[in-house]
C-alpha cells in the first residue's frame, strides 16, 4: 500500500502548520501535485466534490440515492453508540494516489473525527456506497478496488441500478477476497462483528 504523502504531512510542510495547507514559502518545484490538488478540492465553493483517479466529481445526488444511505444509518445507529463509533460523510484521503473520496456512509471511531480534514479507509469499520447512474461503475470497480488496498475492512455496495446490494470483507493490495452477495432488494444483508446486526433493504 502506498504511504508517501498524507493530507497532513507534507516534505516542505512547517512542523505546526494547519492539516491540509500549503507551505508558506515555496517554488513550483516545491508543491507536490498530490498535495495541491487535494487542498484545492477542499476549497471549491459550493458542492462539494471527490477526486477519482484524478478527475474531479462534484457530489448532486438525488433524494432516492440519500434514501438509501440514510436507512443505512439509521438501521446501525444504535449499535454504533455502543462501538463509540460516528457516521457520515466525511472525508477520506488515499495518501499516495490521486483519490479523495467523500463516501456516502463511513463509520469511524468517535475519538478519530476531532479536528480531522480527512481519514484514511483503514481507520473506517465501514465504509457504504449507493450507485447513481453517472457514477455506478467507478463504487463498482474503482472504489471497490481503492478501498480494499487502503484496507477499509468493510465495504457495503448499494446497487441501484441491479437493485441488489454486496458486501465486501477481507481487504488486500490486489482488491477484496470475500464478496456475500449480491443480494437482490429486500433481502437482509449480514453485517459481521463488531455490528453484528442485519440491514434491512427491502427500501432501498
């Protein structure tokens, strides 16, 4: 997994300077690429937007698509009460790559979220995506393989599209090595420990 760069450190960074800025003093040989553009996405005005293999996606989606990632969180909150665990939609950086991802759901420990610009995928316990008919194949394929070599240990994939929904565990460098499902709508999707619990999709 690669490692090099992270959103708050940085070469040519000051020790103290604020997650996520630019040095103060630099030439062109000096920003990193990486670096730049993952400050700049968290500075566009108005939507806010994820980097996919290096292309920019403003996030619109539609009401049936935040439907389904809200069931989700509803049906895991009180479980994630006992695990001290949030849910949301924050960001996630991929150090090393041209990806920051805004998730639909990711459920991360409470203790990680205070003053984080972004997290990792290996610090998630979950991570939920809902296709949308631009987007369907990059949570498909791209996502589902970026998050399995960042070690995100959960990935739950929301198909509207097929209608079915596939969960995926056991996280490598070369993508997941364990797929249940894909389960049509309506059928309940086991989540393992520590949730322990079944999702209900019967309204997605």
């Amino acid at each position: 997994m690669r490692r090099a760069v992270t959103s708050s450190v940085v070469g040519n960074q000051e020790e103290g300077e604020a997650v996520g800025a630019l040095p103060r003093t630099y030439t062109s040989d000096a920003v990193d690429p990486e670096l730049a553009l993952k400050y700049a996405i968290q500075h566009i005005r108005g939507d806010r937007a994820q980097i996919v293999e290096g292309a920019i996606e403003c996030r619109a989606p539609s009401w049936d698509h935040e439907a389904a990632a809200a069931s989700v969180r509803r049906q895991i909150d009180s479980r994630l009460v006992e695990l001290g665990c949030v849910a949301g939609s924050g960001n996630l950086d991929l150090p090393g790559s041209s990806n920051w991802y805004i998730p639909d759901v990711a459920v991360v420990p409470q203790r990680l979220v205070k003053g984080a610009e972004a997290l990792l995928p290996d610090q998630t316990l979950l991570v939920v995506e809902v296709t949308s008919d631009s987007n369907a194949d990059i949570d498909r394929l791209v996502k589902r393989r970026r998050y399995a070599e960042y070690g995100a240990p959960l990935y739950l994939l929301v198909d509207r599209q097929e209608r079915t929904c596939t969960l995926f565990s056991e996280p490598g460098p070369l993508g997941y090595t364990k797929a249940e499902g894909p389960y049509p709508f309506g059928t309940a999707v086991r989540l393992p420990e520590p949730f322990g619990l079944a999702i209900e999709t019967g309204d997605f």
